[in-house]
C-alpha cells in the first residue's frame, strides 16, 4: 500500500510540474506575441508621424524651383529617413537614401522625378508584400506606416513636376 501511494504521490508531482512548464511555455507566447504586435504598431507610427513631419517639410519647398528644389526634398527625404530609423525598416531607409542621393545627383526635372519614381517602386513592392500578407505586417511595418511613406513620396513627384 505504501508502495502505491508514493507512486500515486510522484505522478501527482509529475503531472503538477508538466502543467506549470506548460502554463509558462502559454504565457512566454502570449507576451512574446504581444510585444511583437506593439513593435509593429510602434513602427508604423514611426512612419506616419515621419511622413507627416516630411509633408510639412515639402511645403516649405514649395518656393524654390530646379536643383535648389531637388536639394530641398532630398533634405526632407534625408530627415525623413533619420527619423524612421527606429522602426527598424532598413529596405525602405535604403530606397529613401538612394532617392535623396539621386536627387542631390539631378540636373534636370526629368532626373529628379525618376529617382522618386524608383523609391515609390520599392515602396510599392513592399506594400504588395503586406497586402498580400492579408494587410497585416511584414518585417514589422504596416500597410498605414508605408502608404504614409507613399503619399510623402507622391507629393515630392508631384511637387518636382510642377515647380522643377
């Protein structure tokens, strides 16, 4: 009878133990889970407020008129870039820098449209990506945080084409 009581004892210890590893495995996923949403919301309003800094930042563009204009968006598009380095998006930085740096290059409004042009283009590429992910995050950005990035880059072509 003993012998069948300390066996009953060691599974009951036993059973105890696998349940608390498995309420703890339960709990690691729920927050690890929930951190890595509030990542993602943090990055894609790292982007909106960025984009909305870069729009103000185009307006005051908006008075000046060939490459003095190119090197003002690139200015906006280099804080731009500074400011989102947080998010940790390093494919749109990179598209964002190489914009900048061609606009800086242009001579000509054909030029300068076309380095935005490509930017959009890997931004487009990107929000593909996330809508095909059902609108949810890839890499940690949202559709919100790109699309604001998109209108930022929309409205320097357009402001290119007009005043360039």
């Amino acid at each position: 009878m003993t012998q069948s009581l300390t066996f009953t004892k060691s599974q009951s210890r036993g059973g105890i133990a696998s349940l608390c590893a498995k309420a703890a495995i339960l709990m690691a996923l729920v927050f690890g889970g929930s951190l890595f949403t509030d990542r993602q919301a943090s990055a894609s309003t790292t982007l909106n407020a960025a984009a909305a800094s870069a729009n103000a930042g185009l307006a005051a563009c908006g008075s000046n008129r060939g490459t003095a204009l190119y090197n003002c968006v690139a200015g906006v598009l280099e804080k731009m870039n500074n400011e989102i380095s947080s998010a940790n998006v390093s494919e749109t930085q990179r598209s964002i820098a190489t914009a900048a740096s061609q606009l800086r290059a242009a001579t000509t409004k054909i030029q300068a449209v076309s380095a935005i042009r490509q930017c959009q283009s890997a931004i487009a590429g990107a929000l593909r990506q996330v809508k095909a992910a059902g609108g949810g995050y890839v890499r940690g950005v949202g559709d919100s945080g790109l699309s604001a990035i998109a209108g930022v880059l929309s409205r320097a072509a357009a402001l290119i084409q007009s005043k360039g």
